[in-house]
C-alpha cells in the first residue's frame, strides 16, 4: 500500500494577491522607464539600469523572505 502524499499550496492567498501587486509595481517601473525615451540616450541608459536594478533586488529580498517563511513555518511544524 502506498502512503498518500499530502501537498500544501505554495502561497496562500493574500501572499499570491501580494506577489501580484509587486510583479504589477515592477512592470510599471520598467515601463515607466521605457517612457522617458525622448530624453536624452544618457538619461534612458541611466533608467533602464536603476529599473532593472531595481526588479532585480526585489527578487532577490523576495527570495529570501519567501525562504525565511519556509523555515519559521517547518520550525513551527516541528512543535
């Protein structure tokens, strides 16, 4: 006979309204940086980078925050 396997959902619901939200703020600043086009080519080069610097960085603090929750919650499995 073989075990059942259980499988939790990997983001409850108001973490996926969150993730949501934030990938929604990440697209507007890179389209928002895409807007200033008729600048000058320094001024676009300059806004492309603090954009995607930006994105960048908060993948990776979401990273983290998502894998510091993974370890609370199997320390609090545990009691």
């Amino acid at each position: 006979m073989l075990p059942k396997i259980r499988i939790k959902p990997v983001l409850d619901p108001i973490d996926r309204a969150i993730e949501v939200l934030a990938g929604v703020i990440m697209v507007l600043t890179f389209t928002n940086a895409l807007s200033v086009s008729h600048a000058g080519n320094a001024d676009l080069k300059a806004m492309l980078i603090g954009s995607l610097g930006c994105n960048l960085a908060w993948g990776i603090i979401d990273g983290i925050m998502y894998l510091m929750n993974c370890v609370v919650q199997e320390g609090l499995d545990l009691k």
